[in-house]
C-alpha cells in the first residue's frame, strides 16, 4: 500500500495523528490527513479547559468540527483526554474534596456522553504516575486520593460504554518503574471489574532514546488482558537515525497483536509542540521524509 492508513490496515490496525482542527483550512495540511491517516486526536480541543471553560457550559465546536471532519473522511477518533493535571480550566483549579469529585464526574459525563459512539477509544485518564512509580501529587490525587483513577473509568464507561477506555502517560515506553507501577494498576482493575480496556504509550522520544525493551513492555501489557496503543509518538532527530527509532517501533506495534493503532502526535513539522527538534514524518513543507519511508515500508512488511 501507498499510504500508512493503508498499509497499516492491511493488519487490521490504524495509522492516525493529532490535529489542530483550526489547520483544516490549510489545503496542504488537509490533503495530507485526508490522504494518509485513518485516525485523529484532537491535539488540545477535547480536553478540560477548551470543553468545559465554566462549570457545566460545555463548548464542544472544535472538537465537533474535528469529528464532522473524521466522519466525512471514514476516520476514527481518539478522544484525548477526560481527566488530567493539566490544561485544568481555572475553576477547577480551586476545587476541594467533593466538590471536585462532582466536577470530574460531571465533566466525564457530560464530554463522553457528547461524544458516545463517535469514539474508538478514550484516553480517560493522562499522567497521573511518577518517575519512581508514585501517584503524581496533583490536586485530584491530594484531594480525592487513591480511588479517583477508578472513579473516573467507572463514569467513562457509564457515560460511553462501547469505547475502549484507556490510562495513557509518557516515559511509559520501556519495562521501568512508571510502567510497572501502571501494570500493577491494571491488574489490580481488572481483578476486581474496574473497566479498563487499553494502555496508551505516549512515546515522546528522540533518536537516542533506549527501545530496547520497548516491544517487551507492550507485550506484557497485551498478555495480562488489555489492548495497548501508541498515542503521541513523535521523535526528535533527523535522517537514518530518526527513521530507525520510528521503524522500530512501528515494528514492536506490529509484533504484538492487542497493539491496534499508532498515532503520531502531528504529523508537519510545520506545527509540532517540539518543533525545534523535528520530530514528524513529514517536513516544514509537507514533503516525506525518511522516517516516513521507513515507518510505510515497516507497516508494509508486516
Ligand atoms: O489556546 C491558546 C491560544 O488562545 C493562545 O493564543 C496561545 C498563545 O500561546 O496559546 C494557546 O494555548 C496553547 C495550546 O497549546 C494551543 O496551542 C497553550 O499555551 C499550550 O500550552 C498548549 O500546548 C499543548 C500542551 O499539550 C499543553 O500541555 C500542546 O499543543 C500539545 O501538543 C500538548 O500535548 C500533550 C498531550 O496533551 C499529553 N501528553 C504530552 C503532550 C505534549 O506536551
């Protein structure tokens, strides 16, 4: 196949990236994702801040454009991210106790409810471990403690029930201490029926990065009973060494099979949130690079 989303659905999985739905207008930036992917993730418009601005007033306009767009094209849609530290609206900020239980639950119902049945999976959950494999100290782990992880797939799943509902972090991408803390997680949620589907592997890396146990690490995942995805996978480089990292892992998605879809987290260099370190398979002005040839050909191999 000539495209990634073709060639990655030659194995049943999807190729897809995140988007800035305000690009759309942009005629080399559309012809690009409507060419090549299968797949988007709104890169900042479904999350807390742009959905929710005041308490209960949803603004759902970006991330419905995005969807609009998936549909008329015959993608699917990540949804990213219900619950997370950061990008916080300011009124959630000051919440104590449980008031911003009631607002978490309230956001996760009223945000998956709007979208159920136009999302393949959610990334319910962002960023909520450590290096050393300790819960983040943010403000829903100090005021809800513990149990607010599990709260929270347990409202997403009431409120989309047929989405594959995922915990997605970064650093995650080898067999360390954050992602055993994260395999034990789920474990312990599926022993006892906590609805959780999938693992997301961000996979913010560079050329450098160590990938050695990187299939390993999503191999481990996949047999104790969840799918697992890589959600934002953007590489810092250039050339054959850029291009190497991108075929490796493209190859450890491959080699397991509950790893359904890779998504890129931009796909120009154009726009990236690390565009100083041209992590994308696409250049400035949208021509393939190697990397590219190097993940098409890997999907292709498969
Ligand atoms: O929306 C405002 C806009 O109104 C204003 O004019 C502009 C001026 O700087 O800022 C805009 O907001 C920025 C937003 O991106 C949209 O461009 C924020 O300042 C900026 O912080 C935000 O950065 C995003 C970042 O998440 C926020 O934490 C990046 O685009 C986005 O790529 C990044 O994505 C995260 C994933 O969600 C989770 N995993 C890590 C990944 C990379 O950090």
């Amino acid at each position: 196949a000539d495209t990634l989303g073709a060639a990655a659905a030659e194995s049943g999985r999807y190729f897809g990236t995140a988007v800035g739905p305000h690009l759309l207008g942009e005629a080399d930036y559309a012809a690009t994702l409507n060419r090549e992917f299968t797949s988007v993730v709104a890169e900042n418009d479904m999350k807390w801040d742009a959905t929710e601005p005041s308490p209960g007033q949803f603004n759902f306009s970006r991330g419905d454009q995005l969807v609009d767009h998936a549909r008329s094209q015959g993608m699917e849609v990540r949804g990213h991210t219900l619950v997370w530290h950061a990008q916080q609206p300011s009124w959630v900020q000051g919440l104590t106790g449980d008031a911003l239980r009631q607002a978490m639950l309230g956001h996760i119902d009223g945000v998956a409810g709007h979208y159920a049945g136009d999302i393949s999976s959610w990334d319910v959950v962002n960023e909520a471990f450590e290096w050393d494999g300790s819960r983040r100290q943010s403000n829903l782990q100090q005021q809800l403690g513990d149990g607010w992880i599990e709260e929270a797939f347990r409202a997403a799943d009431a409120a989309d029930p047929n989405a594959t509902l995922c915990y997605n972090d970064y650093g995650t991408d080898a067999v360390n201490a954050k992602s055993d803390a994260i395999y034990r997680m789920v474990e312990d949620f599926l022993a006892r029926g906590v609805p959780i589907d999938c693992v997301g592997f961000q996979s913010h890396l560079d050329s450098t990065s160590d990938l050695s146990t990187y299939r390993q690490n999503l191999q481990r995942f996949s047999d104790l009973g969840v799918d697992v995805e890589i959600t934002e996978l953007d590489i810092g480089g250039s050339g054959a060494a850029q291009a190497d990292a991108y075929r490796q892992v493209t190859e450890a998605c491959l080699a397991v099979s509950r790893c359904t879809g890779i998504t890129i987290w931009g796909f120009t260099d154009k726009y990236s949130w690390r565009d100083d370190v041209t992590p994308l398979l696409f250049d400035a002005t949208y021509q393939k690079k190697e990397a590219y040839h190097a993940v098409l050909a890997a999907l292709n191999n498969a």
